[in-house]
C-alpha cells in the first residue's frame, strides 16, 4: 500500500512536489492546530498551496490527489520531517 522500500515510500513527495516554503507552511499549520488536526484539512491546505482554492493554478496541469495518494503523502512527508504528529480522521 505505502511502497516496498523507502524510495517507494517517499516517491509520493516528488509528485506533490512542494516547495521548502510551502512544507514550512504545511508544518506550522499541523503544529498549530495539533489538538484538533485532522488529516482532511492538512490534505486541503496542500490541495490550496497547489493550485489555490479551485485546486488549479494558473498556467499548470489540474492537480490532484486520490485517497491513496493522500495517505501515501501524508505518511513520507511526517517522515521526511520527523513528525510525531497525528491527524485524526475527520
């Protein structure tokens, strides 16, 4: 489901392909709301970060991400970052 190896584990974030700024982002807003985090709103505020709130940016491709694809990123980047935070699912 993840990925047999780390590489496949982590491939998810060169998909996603935030910038350092935009993970910092990512970082402080799970941080910040650590209490009540839930995994939807961090994969929204990607989503946002993307392509803006219509989840397009302007002058790219429609950017997306399936279930899966949330899950497998949400896991590579705590683990990229050593984070010890969990989203519940909400």
């Amino acid at each position: 489901m993840l990925g047999e190896t780390d590489e496949d584990r982590l491939s998810i974030l060169t998909k996603v392909d935030l910038s350092a700024e935009k993970e910092a982002e990512v970082i402080t807003f799970c941080r910040d709301n650590e209490e009540q985090l839930s995994y939807r709103a961090v994969i929204n505020l990607v989503r946002e970060l993307k392509g803006g709130t219509s989840g397009v940016s302007v002058g790219s491709a429609e950017f997306s991400l399936s279930r899966l694809e949330a899950y497998r990123w949400w896991y590579a980047f705590r683990k990229k970052h050593d984070l010890k935070i969990t989203a519940k699912k909400k």
